[in-house]
C-alpha cells in the first residue's frame, strides 16, 4: 500500500476529508465576494474540525459551468482562499479545482504546502455538459515532476460521476490503468452528486487492487459509511453533511449558502468508528 496515506493522514484507514465548496469564484454571476467565501469557508473547517474529520479538500463546486481549466482570476481566487484555510488548521488540506485543471491544484499545492490533489480524468476518455475530457495521466505525471511537486499526492478518480465514460475499459481496467499511470489513490463515485457508488462494483476493484488505497468521491452518509469502509480506505465527504434541505433545480443538491453542519460531522465520524 502506498505511504503516502500515512505520510499525509497518520492512518490508512477510516479516513474521513471533509469537502470545502468555495461559492462561485471572480467571473461568475453569483460571486459574493471573496469576504464572504472565506467566511463561509472558514465557517465549514470549524464544523469539520470540531466533527473529528481527518483531512480537508477545497474546491470550486459552484463555478458552473466549468471549464476544463480555470480562469486566471479563479486561479488567484483559488490560492487565496487555500492559503487562509491552510494556515488556519492543523489539518492536512488538499485542492480539487474542476473541472480537470491539474496545472492549478499541483501549483497551488506546491506553493503552499497541500497535500493531495484531486483529478477527476485521469485514465478514461469521459463526456461532461463541459465537453469530452481526454485522459491525461502522462501529461500530469509529467507536469508534476517539471514543477518538482511529486511530494503532492495524486488522488485520481476513475469512471468518475457527472459524466459519460467513452474509453472501452471496465472499471476494474481503469483501477489497473491508473496504478500503473501513477495514482496514489483512485476514487470510485456513484453516477452523479450524493450517489453511492455500485457496492458489486467497488468490491470487484477492492479484490484487483488489494492493499491499493481506495478513496469514495460521492454518496457517503451516516447509513452506509461502515459498509462502504469495508472496500475503501476513506472518502471525500460534503453534500450529505450540509445544513437543510436538497434544493430543488440545484444540480450539487444543496447551494452554496448551507453551511457544514457540525452535528452531522460528528455523528458520521462517531459512526464510522462504533466498534
């Protein structure tokens, strides 16, 4: 199994990281400010610090609709917001920047100190509403050791949601694909935000890989984290820890105005680790 999950987390199992969704970003119509971002942001890392999660990932959820890479300003936007989440926790912080821009998060992550970053088209030739994203596995290997940032970790997903797979390989092909490529974790989602991965799926990778580490991307909750953590070394966790109700025509299921709640942390993690 790979160090690197216990270089970054201390563990290699039953690691929860607690997604952070910034609100749209400069360029968007519904940017509030980047004020109110951090604000809200610094609001979420509470209520994952005081839950017991392990890790935090910071992302550009509600920059609709993505492009394959940011905008400079969404770039700047980025790394501002990382850096006042990072200096403030004694978490270790990661970056996903959609819809595919391994170029910012592996600079960003270079420039302060995160750990991990998260790449959604990795091995598969996937259809987004963005457009057909190509794998880009050489490429990002290679643009990582250009920057000297292979102490960044790669958590790549495979088959990932929101998407149509194109490539001809199963999952189970993908998983050995982007091992061989250089992933130090693959993610495996359900079709789409708030959806589970197919359990007979996630048991065939678990048997291919073995000790490989596993991350969830999608569709964790408090009802179904213990099974799922039988095949999977962690998960990425945000929309079913969010104050309130799903939001009708909201295509992440909840806005970005809902706060983390700090009770739903608890309880999940609480969960997770009842003997």
């Amino acid at each position: 199994m790979s160090e690197k999950l216990k270089n970054i987390f201390g563990k290699r199992e039953n690691i929860i990281i607690g997604a952070i969704h910034f609100p749209p970003l400069p360029g968007y119509p519904d940017f509030p400010g980047l004020n109110i971002a951090l604000e809200n942001a610094l609001a979420d890392l509470k209520s994952f610090e005081t839950g017991g999660v392990d890790a935090i990932i910071v992302e550009n959820n509600y920059d609709t609709p993505h492009k394959t890479f940011v905008d400079p300003e969404v770039a700047d936007a980025l790394e501002c917001l990382s850096k006042k989440v990072k200096e403030v926790t004694h978490l270790p912080v990661g970056i996903s920047v959609l819809w595919n821009d391994y170029k910012t998060a592996l600079k960003i992550s270079q420039k302060l100190g995160l750990k991990f970053i998260r790449v959604p088209v990795f091995v598969d030739k996937v259809e987004t509403n963005y457009g057909i994203m190509e794998p880009k596995a050489d490429e990002i290997i290679a643009f990582q050791k250009e920057i000297g940032a292979e102490n960044v970790a790669l958590f790549t997903d495979i088959h990932v949601k929101h998407s149509k797979i194109l490539s001809p390989y199963s999952i189970v092909e993908s998983a050995r694909m982007a091992i061989e490529k250089g992933s130090d974790a693959i993610i495996i989602t359900g079709k789409w935000t708030g959806d589970a991965p197919n359990l007979e799926e996630l048991k065939k990778v678990k048997r291919i890989v073995e000790d490989f580490p596993i991350m969830i991307g999608s569709g964790v909750d408090d009802i179904n984290v213990k099974k799922l953590f039988e095949y999977a070394n962690g998960a990425i966790i945000s929309t079913s820890l969010k104050e309130g109700d799903v939001k009708e025509n909201e295509i992440n299921l909840k806005s970005w105005q809902q706060r983390i709640s700090k009770a739903k942390v608890r309880y999940l993690v609480n969960t997770l680790n009842q003997v």
